[in-house]
C-alpha cells in the first residue's frame, strides 16, 4: 500500500466515525428534546451550570486517550449550548458592544447559536434581566489587575437577581491597524483600561507624540481604527477580526497573568450543589466596634473557607454603615453554611451558589 493509499485509508476512518458522532449527536438531541418538553411543564430551568461540571468531570476522569479536559471542556461546552437552545431557545444580554471580551465569555458558555443580546451599560444589562427581556446576563466583575467592578455590585445590591455561574477568561489584547509601518501610526483608540493594561508596550513601541485616545470598548476601538488611515487599536483578537483589521502584535497586554472574571446572572435561579461550590453574600455589618470581627468568626467556628472579602460604603439604612461582599467555598444548602446564613438572616443578602471555577 502507497502512502496515499493509507491516508485514504485513515481519513475513510475518520469519515465513518465522523458519521457515527453525528447519528450520536442526533440521538442525544432527541433526548433532550424530551427533557426540554418536560422541563416547560414543570418550569424547571435550562442551564444547570452544576449538571455540566459534573458531566465535563466524569468525562475527563474517565478519558484515555489524546483528548486533554480542556479539549474535552470545549467540546462539551458547545455541545452543551447546541442541546440549551433545542431545549427552550433563550435569550442571553451581555455588556456589548458585539465583539467585546464581554461577549467572548458569553459565547464560552452559551456557544454561537444563542440569541445575544448587547447593551451599552452594566445597567441594561442588569434591566434587560429584571424585566425578564432576557433570561441571562453576563458582567463583568472583577479583573485581576484593575480590581472588582464596583457597578456590578452596586447593581447585585440594588436588585433582586442571583448569580448563576462564574466564568474566568485570560484577557489577551492586540495592536491591530491598517498601517504595515509603526511610524505611521498617528492615534490609537482604546478603553482607557485596555490603555492601562498595556503601558508597558506603548511606552516601548510607539513615538511619544502619538495620540491615546479612550472610547468605550475595545471593539469600538478596532471599528475606528478599520475606517481610519493612520490609526491603530488595542483590542481583542476577536474585534479586529469582525472588522478585518489586520494584527500587527499579539499578547501586548503587560502581565501574561491578566483575568478578568464574569458572572452569569438571573432571576429566581438557584443551581443544586456540585460537590464544589461557591457562595456570594452581601452582609450589611453595624458600625458598633466588633461587629465585622464577630461575623467573621461565625465563618471560623463553622469550617467554612472565605475566599473573598471587599467592604462598600452602604447607602441606604441608619443602623449600617458598610456593605461587606464575602465570598467562600460551599453552597448555601450545605449544613454549616445553612446555619449560618439563618443566623444571620437579618443581614444578609444570599447572592448565589455555583459551581467553582476560580
């Protein structure tokens, strides 16, 4: 046999078992058909971040071949998302504009055939899931180099909405314009964090008379710079692709280190437990010398692990002073962490228990 002959041979191989994936993949979709149809009778919810892990960790466990559990993760992830919108279509706003990093996190978990929906402030996001205009909404909460995201809790006080899951995404950012030649680049557009993020490469790279100059997004950034000669942007990947604007450096981002981390919200959602769980509380801590001191000790005396704490000025109430945003390892029906939350239930305002990502 000719060496042609066996890479036919093999890709006859391939074509076979690519056909018994689809006949597979149909049949799995007709199941959960069924289960979509039972889940609108009895209202139960689509996405069950919980139910997911689980099935991504058993697989991972249980592989023994090539496929790695990150490649097993994004496989499943938009199997995942193609099996949501057979089940019940929903739809998904995030903190546009298309082609933000934003709408990168969204499309991770909810995968390319979902209806999104972008809008221009962490607010709509926020009403278009209130008013039940959406089902989900994905925010931005905290990166690893700026810090959390005060708008987003704010917002997490304010209304009465539950975070579903978390999702933590490497932030990569590119130099990007239509000029081959560096020395032609006259401007760059930029969010004024993404400017920030990469102090180090436009203080190296780029003459000191050229402009900065702050938009609203990274995607905004690369639209500009696509319509205009002489200009460049520091943007995603993902955003110089949608308006063909040639990358002329990648990763020019200062620490290779640089996550931000998103959260999926909605209204009266709450995920089962996985095993390995997160929990987000706002707790409201008198000002009376202590007080912070004896909550936290609550968390000492039950086992339970904080990970998180950030205080915020409260704006509403005479007997408070501070919002304090804990976060710690465990779910909300877990027995220690139920105790203490019912111990405490005057203060305390329950966030959301997911599955632990970060």
């Amino acid at each position: 046999m000719t060496s042609k002959q066996s890479i036919e041979s093999i890709r006859q191989q391939i074509d076979d078992i690519d056909q018994q994936l689809l006949y597979l993949l149909n049949e799995r979709m007709e199941l959960v058909k069924k289960i979509g149809l039972l889940k609108q009778t009895t209202k139960t919810a689509i996405y069950r971040p919980e139910r997911e892990k689980a099935i991504i960790d058993r697989l991972s466990s249980a592989s023994d071949g090539r496929l790695t559990a990150q490649a097993i993760e994004a496989i499943f992830l938009e199997i995942f998302a193609v099996s949501r919108n057979i089940e019940l279509p929903e739809k998904v706003a995030y903190l546009g504009p298309e082609g933000s990093f934003t709408h990168q996190a969204a499309e991770a978990r909810f995968g390319a055939m979902s209806d999104y929906i972008p809008l221009r402030n962490i607010q709509s996001v926020f009403d278009a899931v209130v008013t039940a205009r959406t089902r989900f909404g994905i925010i931005p909460v905290e990166n690893n180099q700026e810090g959390i995201v005060n708008e987003t809790i704010n917002l997490l006080s304010d209304n009465d909405i539950q975070i579903v899951a978390e999702i933590p995404m490497p932030i990569h950012l590119a130099f990007a314009s239509q000029e081959e030649r560096l020395s032609n680049v006259k401007k760059v557009y930029s969010k004024d964090i993404a400017f920030r993020q990469c102090s180090n490469f436009i203080e190296d790279y780029l003459a000191s008379d050229v402009e900065l100059i702050p938009v609203d997004s990274t995607s905004t950034a690369a639209r500009l710079a696509a319509a205009e000669r002489g200009s460049a942007a520091v943007c995603a990947h993902i955003a110089a692709k949608m308006y063909d604007l040639p990358v002329l450096f990648e990763n020019i981002e200062d620490s290779s280190d640089n996550y931000t981390r998103f959260l999926i919200i909605s209204q009266n959602f709450k995920n089962e437990r996985s095993g390995n769980d997160k929990t987000t509380i706002l707790a409201r801590i008198s000002a009376k010398p202590g007080s912070l001191a004896t909550f936290l000790q609550e968390f000492h005396h039950a086992d339970i692990n904080l990970v998180k704490i950030e205080s915020y000025p409260a704006k509403k109430g005479k007997n408070f002073s501070y919002w304090f945003l804990l976060e710690f390892l465990g779910h909300v029906d877990d027995p220690n962490v139920a105790e203490v939350m019912k111990k405490n239930d005057a203060i305390i305002k329950w966030l959301g228990s997911y599955p632990k990502l970060c």
